[in-house]
C-alpha cells in the first residue's frame, strides 16, 4: 500500500506570448508548490483490474464535478492506463482519491493526481522508469503533469513543459476558491484572451511585476473572481492563479494568512498553505525508500 500526496501549484505569474500552429499557445510561468492538496491511497488488485474510488469531496462544486466525469476520462485512470500500455505491465491497482482541490480552480489538481499516480505506480508495479520517461508520459495528459512528476518549482516556457528549476521565496498563502469552475480550454479559445505579452528571459522576470494574462478575461466572464480579488488586494497584492478560479496572495507568516483567511467573506473557501520548492511528493517518495 502506498499513501502520497497530490499537492496544489500555484502559478505565481503567467504570460501568453503567442499562438502556435497546433492551436496550442506558447506561455512562460512560474509554478511552485503548496503544502496543501488531494491524498491518494494505492493498493495491488488482480491482474489488470484498475478501480477508483472517491473518499472525500470538499464542497458540492467539487463532488459535482467528480461524478461527472467518466472513470475513463479521469486523469488519475489515464495515468494508470498509459503505463500499462507503456511497460506491458499486467499488474493492477485499487486507488482511492480523497479530493480537497476544487476542480476548475487553477490548482492544478487533475495533474498532480496523475503525476502522483504515476510515480506511485511505478514504484508499487516496480516498473523502474526514470522521472525523465515518466514526465515524459506525463505530457501526453496534460502540460502541467511533468512539473508535478518533476517535483521542482520551475520557470515554465513552451506550453509549460519547458522546465527551468527555480528557488523563489516560499511564504505562507491565502488560497480563496470562488464557488465557480473555469474550464482552460474555453479560456484558451477565447478571442479576448492577451496573447502577445513580450517574452522575457528568467532574470528579466525576477525583477518584473508578476501578473497573469488570463485574469482581466476571467474576472470579466466570473465577477465573484473580481470581487475576491478586490477583497484580497485589502491585506496584500492578490492574483489569480492558472486559468482561474482560485486566487492568492502571500504573507510573511501563517499567523498572518490566517488572521485574513478568518475575515473571508462568509460562505468562501480557502486554506493557508506554505509555498514550498520541493513537491511534498517528492519528499513523501524519499522517505518511503
């Protein structure tokens, strides 16, 4: 049995600098990590049986979300899919998914479940693929997947598997998850969408104003994300974070986040995390072995 976490990101900055020919678009962000995430549980299981559970959901949109998304579909069942078709593997696997990450939210969290997925099957099969094949295969799920399989806060380029570790300040965060799901690919389809922000190189970003490209669309399709937003900016500079909904902002300790995450507006959610440069995966991974 393995029991791992599937931690949140956060995309400190993001920055649209183009559209490619495959309809993709060229991005450079900065993704660190959180202390804060869904839980996945795995056990052996017959010959080629894969079987998802769900052990928790944190809030109706989450829940909501989850049942209607086909077991095939689910990134977590993807993951274990392709690496039975990669390797051969003939092995199986119960998995049993506690979920605290809302889905839409820009948390990353189908990608972190499948990149922990990944790592994990790979160690309960006893597969013996290195991170590079594994975030290599991650790719195929999503971009996000092979910062997670990686594990290192990252300056991302490319449609954000160009990866570049990075050591940015890891302070305490308000996380606030307006009660909205926004799905990437209708962001990314958007006409409205900023799509020519200059490229810069990582030393010219270090010293520039973070912002997030999506942000003014998304606030304009979602106004509870621009009201969060002008409530959060209050007690620090506040962003959102991925393709939305959740936002954030950082605080020099969590004494502080949690006295402001306390006066969040009543009926929203949210959670104080600890940014870290070192995915709480990997840690977790190191200790077992």
């Amino acid at each position: 049995m393995l029991l791992l976490p599937a931690p949140a990101k956060l995309n400190l900055f993001l920055t649209i600098t183009g559209r490619r020919d495959d309809g993709y678009h060229n991005l450079q962000t900065l993704f660190q990590f959180v202390d804060y995430g869904d839980t996945l549980r795995f056990n052996l299981a017959p010959e080629g049986e894969l079987k998802l559970t769900h052990a928790l959901a944190s809030c109706e949109l989450t829940s909501n979300a989850i049942n209607r998304v086909a077991p095939e579909q689910n990134l977590i069942i993807k993951a274990a899919r392709l690496l039975q078709a990669h390797t051969g593997c003939r092995q199986g696997a119960h998995i049993e998914l506690t979920k605290r990450l809302p889905m839409g939210g820009g948390l990353g969290g189908g990608s972190s479940d499948a990149a922990t997925t990944l790592l994990a099957l790979n160690q309960l099969w006893q597969l013996g693929l290195s991170i590079d094949e594994l975030a290599t295969l991650g790719l195929r799920l999503g971009a996000d997947v092979p910062v997670f399989v990686r594990g290192e806060a990252a300056f991302a380029e490319g449609v954000g598997e160009q990866l570049t570790p990075v050591s940015p300040a890891e302070p305490w965060y308000v996380i606030l998850c307006p009660n909205v799901s926004v799905a990437t690919a209708d962001i990314f389809q958007d006409p409205e969408l900023i799509r020519n922000s200059p490229v810069l190189n990582l030393s010219q970003w270090l010293s520039a104003s973070w912002r997030n490209d999506c942000e003014p669309l998304v606030k304009k399709r979602h106004p509870e994300v621009a009201k969060l937003l002008s409530w959060l900016v209050e007690y620090a500079p506040s962003r959102m974070t991925g393709t939305g909904a959740c936002i954030f902002a950082s605080f020099d300790s969590q004494q502080t986040a949690e006295e402001v995450l306390a006066k969040a507006p009543q009926g929203m959610s949210g959670f104080v995390a600890k940014g870290c440069n070192q995915s709480p995966l990997i840690s977790a991974i190191a200790r077992k072995n």
